[in-house]
C-alpha cells in the first residue's frame, strides 16, 4: 500500500562519507518511494511511542513491505522522562533477541526523543548501525533530527551520554505535523523562531509576518518554515559537525532552557517550551550586555507568546533563580566551571561566558514579569 | 617525581584528524614527558582497576602532578566479568559528580577491560571527551588499545554495545610487563602469534625463534613481538577504521574465541586463552577447507602450546559443539545468519562464510583430542 507523495525539498548535509538527505514534503512516510534506495538488510527495526506507533506505524510498515525479511517493531513509552537508559536497554533487548546483526537498519519514528534514544542505540549496538529518521513532531522535524546528535539523558543532567552518529537520511513529512497537539506544535516553532536570531533575520520578519498561518497549520507556510530551519540547520552542521565552535550558536536559548527542563522535572514543561522562555532569556541577557536593544527582545517576545509559548517563568513553579544557575554548572555547555551563552546582536550569534550575576538578574526580570 | 624512560618504537595510527601515535618503551608510564604534549584541562580522570591501580596509579599520579587543577581516581573491579553497562555506570557518575566538562581528559589504565569500558565512557560521555590508553597487559599492548574499538558486554553477548572512538596516544610501557601474571602473559601472546598467520610468516617463523625468551620475558624480545604487532595492527586499522572489510582479519581465532568465552561463562577462560584454543580451531578449520596443510596447523599449536595456551577444549567444561554454534549465531560477526569465519591460507587470511556443519566437526576433533 502506497499514498501518493510529494517532496517538497531537499537539504544536503554535507559531510563527506556521511553526507545524506533532508527530505520535506507530504506523504513521505508511508510511500515506499522514500525508501527504495536504502539497504535492505536481512531485519529492521522500526523504533516509535505509544502515540505515534497506533498513527503511523501501520503506514511505515506497508511501505516497507518486501524490504527486509523481517521487520521487528518497538513502541516505547512517550515522553522525555522515558529518554533514559532503561529504554535504551528496550531498544538492546529488541536488536540481541532476535539477533539482529550489524547490517540492520534502524527506522526512528516519532518526535525528538525517539530521535535521539533510537539514534543512540543505533550509534553504539555493535558499534554502529545504520539509521533513518522519520521525525514526526515539527521539533524533531526543524532541529533534533537533522545533524546526528544523539543522546539519552542521565539522572544528573540532559543529554550527557551521546554520540554524534549520522543517519542515512531523514524525512520529514508535513502530514504527520497535522495530528500534533498543540502544545507540541507550540514547542516546535520554538526552535524554529531560534533561527532567525542566529543565522537570518529576513526569517525572522517572514516568520511575524507568517506566524498565524504556522499555528494555523496552513501547509504552505509549515513547509516554507521547515525548509528554511532545515537549510539553516544542515549549513551549521556542514561546516561543524562536532560542535567545535560554530555548530553552538544552534543552542540559543538552550542553557536557560535545559536548567528549566531539568528544575521543573523532565516532562514538566516540554523541551521547545523550555526553549522559548530560555530564548527570551538569552535575548535579556544579550541585550544587558549592550549587544541588542530592547526592540529586538520585545519582537522575540511577543513572536514567542503568538507561537503559544512560555515566555516567563512563574515564581509559583518553585524554580529558583539559585537552582537554576546551579543546574547550568553541570551543563554540556559549561567548560572549565564558566556558564557559556548564546547571545544575539541583531545579525548573528556568538558564544560568551557570562558570570553568574547578571544571569541570576535576568532570571529574576523574567519571574518578576510573571508575578 | 620522573623516572627516566626510552621510546624504543612508535607507531603511527594514520586516520586522518584521529591519527595519533603508539608510543612503546620502557618507563613511559611514570613519566611526565609522556603526556607533555597532551591537552591541560581543568579535570581529569583515571580509570584503572584494583589489580593495577596499586601497582601503578601512584606512579601516573605523580607525573601527572601540575597538569590538572583537579586529578580523579576511580579503581574499577577487576575482570572480564565487570564488562557491563554497572561499571560504564560508576565512569559517568565519576564525571558527572564533580560536573567534568566536554574537555575532560580520561586516562585509561590497564588491561583490556578497562582499555575498553573506559574508551567506551569517552565516547559517550557528552557526545566524546578525549582519552589516553595506557595499556598495562600485554594483550593490551598488542591489541585492544590499538585502534579505537571500544566496547562493553551485554547479557546476550560480548562487546555488543560499543563505538570506534580513537585515543589521543596510546602508551605501551613494557616495564608493566614485569608485574604481569603468567596467565596473562600467556593470553597477550595469543594475540601476538595471531599477527604472523593473518599479515606476516616471517613474524610467525621469528615467534618459533624467540617464544622462550618471550615467556622469560626477556626485555628485548618482549619490545620487538610489541612493535612488530602494534605496526601490523596500525596499518590495518589505517586503512579500514571500522572494520568495513580488511580490519576483520584481526578477528582471527575470535568467532571460536567468543564463543568459548561466552559459553564457559565470562572470566572462566582469559579473552586470550579462548583466542588461543579459538586460532587453531580456526586453523584446522582453514585445513578443512583446503586452505593449508596439516604442518602449519602443527606450527601454530606448538607454538601456542609453548605459550601457555590451551589448544583443545576438554568435553569435561560441558561446552558442546552445538551450544557454541549457537553462541555464533549471535556474534557480531554473524551476518544474514551466516557464521563469517578469518581463515589462513599460509600467505594471508580472508574473512568466509562456512556452514555449521564443518564447524561442528573442528570442535569435535578438538575436544576428542583433549579428551
């Protein structure tokens, strides 16, 4: 069974032997056009939740009809809470079982967190195997997917075991985006408001213009926002595929936003929720140190709240300004003890360590706003 | 506190930006000079075992003296039986405590497991943090710290979990060979004798010349049969990384080796010892199929005899041939459900998909002939 599809664009990651697709367009998943020239490995895996799998997984699987000679399937609980080693030991138990060997492909099919916990299991089962991503949330589809970043997450931070492993290619079907609750969309468009201030500020104009129409879901305008954040997204990677320097202005808003993930308890507040409010947060913080006015803030801001997001942080939540600092200490981005920043100026974006003070001060800002 | 050291031989690992340098010599681990060159980050970690870390984990503390602001020490429990995610658990919380950054340099001290478990947690920690193999047995030396594989086990089968991540330099400190015990010394010989049927018969005819000053642990020989398998293995890992065709000759000996430790359970038999027995089963195997005569068979049994290896498998272990097939199965080795096999021909080896059926019987006589 095949629906007809429609690719809509493609972005090339280009990084030499590991270089691969970016596919946008609709009905991408459940054609079997999108995989015809991938391996055909002896088993596959395909690795989805609870609420994606009874969505998708059907179509996933007609589409591979024939591919391989065995096609095992794993749903595995929703939720950031669950991006965990014991899910990853889910994943292991899925491979070894039916001893799966090094040549079997790994499809990962749903939002972030499947992205990430089947891309690492991809990355280390017998050293590596291959793998796709099928990004099925607007998040997984503009950022976490595209770039070979893969993680789980440990009890005492986010995302610190991981591995850079590239898949062999990502499809991002737009269809899929029309189930997402709207929180989840909200959350997407949080990274995708990201790339305005770091990389193109004419984004940043067609995204106020076109705002409405993306929490709309107006088909046209989400392609045009997934293409463009993918674009983005796959130049940065190309140029810094292990985050030297470069790939790190992709983290803006990211240090706040992991130490309110990680204060308020993974699954409390999603992870582009996160994001958004860290993003105002960076963007104070840019502009107390005199790189950005107040205009620039109040555009992100108010880009932000259209999008459905936080862009304060209650002092009711119980997250300390204290806490939160503390937090950023045991941060992948910290090095050497310093808490390191994204910071925008109205062009481009730069890292900087910042001291804690005027740190604890634009969290206080952001909570006294919310009072 | 230095004390005075001589690189007898270097061997470059040419792999492009992770080439680096296998440095062999006498008195290298004690000295500063060793790690001169070597990243200064803020933290660092030693990992070692309860076995080598009183042997020589004060003697790399002092040369490291001055180089980190903070220098940790974590002793791992020693053995082929703590190879599990339980131990790569007590790594990240030995970073993650005391919030060790992305820069964090990981020196790994000892044998093969901890070469392997602690590469492993660099690998993993934060997507990569650089380390430094100091390997302190001889297989070690020869072998597993060369060339970036890294790896635990998993309950369903060995080094099933892993990445290739390649250290910044490798440090074979023969002086270590001193404390080694004779079981030990014996299984590292398996993997040097492993290097002249797969690469070089004029290393195998040197090895017939030289394996009693080498059990003596004669200083001399003992740095040649180093050097000598540590340039084999450089240059095959120099021109296959990941073991996508030529690098699976090393494995020789391993698809019966793996099995045997598996089935006679982890730490039963030394990895070298089942690499042992696993080589000339591999031998007879290759004679099974025409590939050569029963006098290179005889070479590599004595030779392997004279180094203290097991050469047949007693039926009293309760190991049967049809129990280790099936631990094959799993191997990573296996693909498409074909047992793959490194078999000698006298010139060179090749990598070849054998039916059980011959297999089986190459067991058979090996237990007959230890029965």
């Amino acid at each position: 069974m095949t629906s007809p599809s429609k690719i809509l664009a493609t972005c090339r990651v280009a990084l030499a032997d590991r270089s691969y697709d970016v596919r946008i367009g609709q009905g991408l998943l459940g054609d079997a056009a999108s995989y015809f020239d991938l391996p055909r490995s002896r088993q596959a895996l395909i690795v989805t939740n609870t609420t994606v799998g009874p969505l998708y997984g059907a179509a996933l699987k007609a589409a591979l009809a024939g591919r391989h000679d065995t096609l095992h399937y794993l749903e595995l609980p929703d939720g950031e809470a669950y991006k965990t080693s014991e899910t990853l030991g889910l994943i292991y138990d899925a491979l070894l079982r039916p001893a799966c060997d090094r040549k079997t492909l790994i499809y990962a099919l749903g939002g972030g967190v499947v992205g990430d916990v089947a891309g690492y299991a991809a990355a280390t089962y017998m050293r590596g195997v291959p793998f796709v991503q099928i990004p099925t949330t607007l998040l997984a589809q503009v950022d976490s997917s595209v770039g070979g970043k893969t993680a789980i997450n440990h009890p005492l931070g986010k995302n610190m075991i991981g591995a850079f492993y590239q898949p062999l290619r990502v499809l991002c079907d737009l269809d899929a985006l029309k189930t997402l609750a709207p929180r989840e969309l909200s959350a997407g468009l949080a990274e995708v408001i990201k790339y305005g201030p770091i990389a193109d500020m004419a984004f940043l104009a067609w995204l106020e213009e076109h705002m409405d129409a993306l929490v709309a879901r107006d088909p046209a305008a989400l392609a045009y926002a997934v293409e463009r954040s993918c674009a983005i997204k796959a130049d940065v990677v190309g140029q810094d595929e292990r985050e030297s320097a470069l790939r790190a202005i992709l983290n803006f808003g990211h240090t706040f936003g992991h130490a309110i993930e990680a204060g308020l308890g993974y699954g409390q507040w999603l992870h582009g929720e996160a994001v958004g409010c860290g993003m105002i947060m960076a963007a104070h913080l840019s502009q107390r140190l005199g790189l950005i006015d107040a205009g620039l803030v109040d555009r992100l801001t108010r880009l932000c709240q259209r999008a459905g997001l936080p862009v304060t942080l209650s002092p009711a939540l119980g997250l300390t300004p204290e806490r939160m600092v503390e937090l950023m200490q045991v941060d992948k981005k910290t090095e050497a003890g310093r808490l390191n920043f994204v910071l925008v100026d109205g062009h481009k974006a730069r890292v900087q360590a910042v001291d804690a003070d005027p740190v604890l001060d634009v969290i206080r800002t952001c909570q006294a706003q919310a009072a």
